[in-house]
C-alpha cells in the first residue's frame, strides 16, 4: 500500500515553450515518505520559469470491514511566473476499499501574487475514484471545483470551474506502468477546456 510511484519527469516541449521537471522521493520507514523536486522553464509566460515542491506522507492501516488503509499527505508548490508568484498548499487522503477500490480527497488553497497587486488566497478540491476493470487494468473518474487568478497586461481577473474526467493506468510490470487521462473543464463565462494526457512511471 505504501509503495508509491516515484517519477522521473523528462522534458516536455511545446511549440514556443519548453519545461524541464525532475524529482525524486524515498521512505523513511516502511510507512512515511518524502518527495522533493522542481523544475526550469524557457522565459515565457505560458508555464512558470521555475518551480520547487516537495511532499510528505504517512500510511495507517485500518482493520475494518469497509476501509483497509489510509494514506494521507502534505505537499506544498511553489511558481515563479514572468510577473507573478504562486504558493500551493495541499492535504491529500487516498481511502483503500474493498475489492480494490480507492477514493481521493484533495483540497488545496493557492496564494497568489502579482506585480503591483495584494496577494489573494483561492481554494480549490477534487476527488477521484479508482476502480479494477482487469488484472492489470485500473480506471477512475474524477470531479473537481475551484477558482483561479489570472493577469493579462492591463487587468487581473478570475474565473471560476468545474472539471470532470476519467483515466486509465495498464501495468506492464510490479514495476512499470503506463496512465492516461482526459477532463473537460466548464469555466465562467462560457468557456471549455478539454485535456488529454500520458505518462510513463518507473517504481525503483
């Protein structure tokens, strides 16, 4: 249950912007884990120029009928942006179920800071249900709500969202394993958001 996925993130490269991202966590006992990283980015405005984070967990293990284990975290973000700071922190509960099932709850407040501007904290949260679909199959859905700052050159602003979505992980090995995912996100305003990505994890 503790054994969580530790990923090597690789370059990823746009059109006009490109980020590089690394982290890397170990366990200081059979039930607590760290995580630290950060990450560097081209000089634009589209992702944030540098980022640091790191993360602390704890597993409990609950004799019950309904809830086997509980593993529950603390992550703290931060983002350097052309013009603008942000500071996430984050508390994370993942519940195991029978029958391998798992349910989330992920609430996170944002500080941000722009040029010229007072701070302002936003929160937001989701949550997320996993469930088997064959031996090495394993689905979710998720729901999420919140509301983010945003600044363009003469104006700040903020809007506000619902994202919904769904994903799937295969597993080749004990060790390796492959995710996909995509979400829509209905925004203030009209606006729609649609998401699709992968990602490639190694267990060491």
């Amino acid at each position: 249950m503790v054994n969580r996925l530790r990923r090597q993130h690789l370059s990823k490269v746009w059109a006009r912007c490109g980020q590089v991202s690394a982290s890397t966590g170990i366990h200081l006992t059979t039930r607590d884990w760290f995580t630290v990283g950060s990450a560097v980015a081209s000089s634009q405005s589209v992702v944030p120029t540098n980022e640091a984070f790191f993360e602390y967990g704890h597993a409990f293990r609950i004799e019950n009928r309904w809830v086997q284990g509980l593993e529950s975290s603390y992550q703290q973000h931060w983002f350097w942006y052309q013009g603008a700071r942000v500071l996430t922190l984050n508390t994370s509960q993942t519940l195991y179920l029978p029958h391998e099932w798992t349910w989330s709850l992920n609430l996170t407040g944002a500080r941000t800071g722009f040029l010229g501007t007072p701070v302002d904290w936003t929160p937001s949260g989701y949550t997320k249900l996993g469930f088997p679909l064959q031996r090495r199959v394993v689905g979710n859905v998720f729901f999420g709500v919140g509301s983010e700052n945003f600044a363009q050159i003469d104006q700040i602003g903020r809007f506000s969202a619902h994202t919904f979505g769904g994903g799937l992980r295969y597993q080749f090995t004990v060790r390796q394993d492959i995710n996909g995912y995509a979400a829509r996100q209905d925004r203030t305003g009209g606006l729609i958001d649609t998401s699709f990505g992968l990602n490639y994890g190694i267990r060491f």
